[in-house]
C-alpha cells in the first residue's frame, strides 16, 4: 500500500492553521508492562525453561535403620518462541516532496508507536487470557485454583493448614474456587491463599503478594480498601485490617476486563517475562525505480508465564 | 499400479518469474496432519492439511514448506492476534511430569512448534520442480515436447509427490502445467521438470 498526493490532497497546498497530528500530540502512556514482567533478552530461536521440586521432608530413621534416601523431582518445560512483528509505510516520491506540512516525514513516529502498542498488548495478554488460554509450566491455566503439584496428593496431606485453602489433593491455587471481585473479603481471600502457599513438596514458603493489578475501573474501590484507616465499608471502629498487608496497587490500562484483578509479588518473586529477542530496528530506503520512500520496522519478542508462583488472578464473577 | 520409482524428490520452488521472493503464507496446520515438506497442501474450513489428490478445481493451495507437526488439534498453539507461541511450543516431548498430566518434558533441540506451516503459494507466479514418473509403471522421460501439457500429480510410497505422465486428462486429473525441462537433469529417465500449478487447480488465486 502506497501512499500518494491524491489520498493528501490538503498537504499539498499552504493555508492550513492547524494541523492536529495524533501520532506526535496524543501521547501514549508510558509502558506499563515492565512494571509488571521480567524483561531478559534470548539470543535465540527459542528458550526453553525447567522446573525442579526439592526433595521430601526429612522422615524418622529407626535406631540401626538406613537413612531414607529420596530424590528431587524434574518437572516439565515451557518454551519461549519469539514471534516477528514488523510494520512499514511506502510514500511516493512526489508526496514526500510536495507535502507542505511535513506530516509524511513523520511517519515514522507513527510507526514506532505502532511497535509501542504490541510491544505493550502481547504481554498484557498472558494475563487477560491467563484464565483461558495461557498456560504455564504446569500445563494449565495460569491463574487456576488446582494447580497440580509435583509431589502430588501426598505432599498436602502433611502440608501445614492446607485444607481451608485448596479445591483438591494435590494442588494449589492461585485463584479463587468461584472467581470474585475486588473486595475487602476478597483481597483477604487472596492474601490468605499466599499466606499459605507451600512448594512443590509441601513446605511453606515466603510468597508475599506486594501490589494488586488492575482495571481502570477498579481504582476507585482500590483507593478505599487499601487507603482507609478504618474498615471499609462499615460504621464501626474497626481498623482497616488490609492496611498491615502493605499493598499497593497499580491501573493495567492494556488490561481487557473490568471486573477481573490480579495480586502480584515482586518481580523477582514471580516468573512472567518478556523476553527481547531483537529489538525494534527501523530502517528506510529510496525505492530505485520509483523514487518513493520506504520506512520499515521489525523487531522479535514474546511473554510467557514460565511459572504460575507469585501472582493470582480473580475473573470477577 | 505401483510407479516405476518407490520415492521420488520432494517438490520445490525453484524460481519466481518476476523476480520476486516466493509469495508464502503460514495458516494453522489441521490436527493430526503427518504429510512430509513438498506436499501439496489445501485449506479446509481455513485450517491446512494434505491435499487430497482428487479437488483438481480449486484444490491446491500450495506446497507444504516444512513437515507437519502432528497437532492434538486444530492450530495448535497458533499465535492470534496480539499473543505469543501458545503452549506447550513443540510436538516432540518425552515421558511424563509426575502429578503434571498435562504439562510436557521437551528434549533440548526439539524443533519449535508454532501451530502453522508455511506454504510456497501456488499462483501465477512461482515455478516449482519436481520428479516425473507415470502411476502405470511405465518409463517416464520427459522432453521439450511436454512443455505446456498439463498433468496431475501422485504421492509415492514414501510421502512425495511426482508428477504423473499417467494423468493427463484435464479438467479431470491435471494440475500442473510443465514450464520446461529442468536444466541439471535435461531429457532422461524419471527426469524433473520445472512446473506451475494451473490456474483451476490455485485454491485462491492470488
């Protein structure tokens, strides 16, 4: 696709007073996503990443009995492909030269903020679809409320006041049983499941959720619960107990859903990451024949939630 | 009856005739789908699989790039819009994660996986190569004579496609048009030939 004087005629001719170009006057916000993934760099086709569960907890040894031996567990592998994406625009000589305004010029902003809005849309999808469709190293849904652990059953058998928490032997969560929305109960749902969280083999581990993500719409209701001094909601003298969670939260604007919202731990604690396989290279060049002018832009990446550990999600009701 | 040869060279591009890279494209593979790299491939309810060997109207859509992948289903793992690779990113894996039924061990070098093939478009364009042989059994040597005669196409024992001086009837069973004798192996036995798919045969014209 071309573009040529006839589709710009008005560029053509002097006398305009304003000229409103969205691209350079509307600014896009800032990225969004590296507040929330890990971004690393692959170097190449593919990276692919391993689990490992510990070993048990240490059992009796009988007077003159062998120690018991034991082993860790290898879990499975999730993949990293990096996808291309790529954009140009094609001017014809003539429209570059004529222009009064020097609006084509600038078609490379547009382009680069076109790289801008998937660079941020893609990975904001690992968490709007972490309830359908991506799925993590576990082989279910990111956000899940029986995330099958690597020791199985018996690990949440002896696993400390797991009964309250978990929807079956042998799992974890990392959503609510029946989803719910962002509430004072709910956000003490949420930080009772971290409270309680344990390892592949049962024990517990520090996993302390430290902002909540999400929609626009939510940011007033975010403001009362975690900004009260007193409890929410209630005419009473009760403090607001949330405050001592320390949670902070933060408006995911790529997020799709208004009632879905999400808890997050510190990103070291947590494994969703955007990997940079190149990044955006612009490049132009004078088409031969033609004269006309081409501006392209390519660059690879791809997100991948390589563990579900660190963040929940509830999808609304 | 049997061809006179048990396999036969893959189909391949060989040239365009502007000049032009080879237009391709890379649509979901359908589940299940086993076919080698040089099948004729046809879209189905827009998802890819081997080409039939019979829709000689409208019927081809390309030839097949790569190996299929064997998906449990349709697309699988196909990037839409606005999303990465989908899990689990590869068809090979090995054993199984204990207490994990649906997660993947993936040995290290097992080829990625997108949930696609890419395929060599059949047009107007792209001249491909292939092997000659006749599904009769009988001896196949093409010459400058054959340019032009339209003829189908046959799969052989071992997945590959040759085209078959046997089908001849068009409208009926051709497929191809031979462009002109390949110039490395000229008029012999089993020779290749450069070809193009004929305009009836292109699913999509482009």
């Amino acid at each position: 696709m071309s573009m040529v004087t006839g589709q710009y005629a008005q560029l053509l001719a002097k006398g305009q007073r304003k000229i409103f170009v969205q691209w350079n006057e509307m600014y896009q916000r800032d990225l969004e996503y590296p507040q929330v993934f890990n971004v690393e760099t692959m170097t190449s086709a593919y990276d692919d990443e391993l689990e490992f569960a510990g070993t048990q907890p240490t059992p009796i040894k009988f007077e003159n009995q062998s120690v018991f031996y034991t082993t860790i567990i290898q879990g499975g592998t999730i993949r990293a492909i990096p996808l291309t994406y790529g954009i140009a625009a094609r001017m014809s000589f003539e429209l570059v030269d004529d222009d009064q305004y020097g609006i084509i010029k600038q078609v490379p902003k547009a382009l680069s903020r076109s790289n801008r809005f998937t660079e941020e849309m893609v990975p904001w999808n690992i968490i709007n679809l972490g309830f359908s469709t991506v799925k993590s190293i576990d082989g279910v849904t990111l956000f899940n409320n029986q995330h099958p652990l690597l020791g199985g059953p018996a690990v949440t058998n002896y696993a400390p006041g797991l009964g309250n928490i978990i929807s079956a032997a042998g799992t974890f969560p990392n959503r609510p049983a029946v989803d719910v929305d962002l509430s004072f109960a709910a956000i003490q749902l949420m930080t009772n499941q971290f409270e309680r969280m344990v390892d592949g083999v049962g024990m517990p581990v520090v996993y302390k959720p430290k902002s909540l993500l999400i929609a626009p719409a939510n940011r007033f209701l975010a403001r009362e619960l975690l900004g009260s001094p007193g409890k929410p909601g209630t005419a009473t003298n009760e403090i607001n107990s949330l405050l001592g969670e320390d949670l902070g939260y933060m408006v995911g604007h790529y997020l799709t859903s208004d009632t879905a919202w999400f808890a997050l731990c510190d990103k070291q604690y947590h494994h969703l990451k955007f990997k940079w396989r190149q990044k955006a290279v612009m490049d132009m060049n004078d088409d031969f024949d033609t004269n006309a002018v081409k501006h392209k832009s390519i660059m690879r990446f791809t997100a991948v939630p390589a563990n579900w550990v660190g963040v929940w999600g509830s999808n609304g009701p | 009856m049997a061809s006179l040869l048990a396999n036969h060279t893959e189909l391949e591009v060989v040239r365009t005739k502007s000049g032009n890279t080879e237009e391709t494209d890379s649509p979901a593979e359908k589940a299940g789908q086993s076919f080698v790299k040089g099948t004729p491939v046809q879209l189905n309810a827009g998802v890819l699989q081997a080409w039939d060997g019979a829709t000689v109207n409208a019927g081809i859509y390309g030839v097949a790039a790569e190996d299929a992948h064997n998906l449990a289903s349709d697309g699988l793992g196909f990037p839409i819009p606005f999303n990465p690779v989908g899990f689990p990113g590869t068809g090979t894996t090995f054993g199984k994660v204990p207490f994990q039924a649906s997660a993947v061990n993936i040995p290290e070098g097992a080829p990625p996986v997108k949930g696609l093939v890419v395929v060599f478009i059949a047009n107007l364009d792209t001249v491909f190569r292939a092997q000659t042989d006749n599904n009769t059994g009988a001896a196949t040597t093409p010459t400058r004579a054959n340019r032009g005669t339209a003829y189908g196409l046959t799969i052989d024992a071992n997945g590959h496609w040759y085209v078959d001086f046997a089908k001849t009837t068009v409208g009926t069973n051709t497929v191809v048009e031979m462009v002109d004798l390949d110039p490395i192996d000229g008029s012999v036995a089993n020779a290749r030939i450069l070809f193009q798919f004929t305009k009836a045969a292109m699913q999509i014209v482009l």
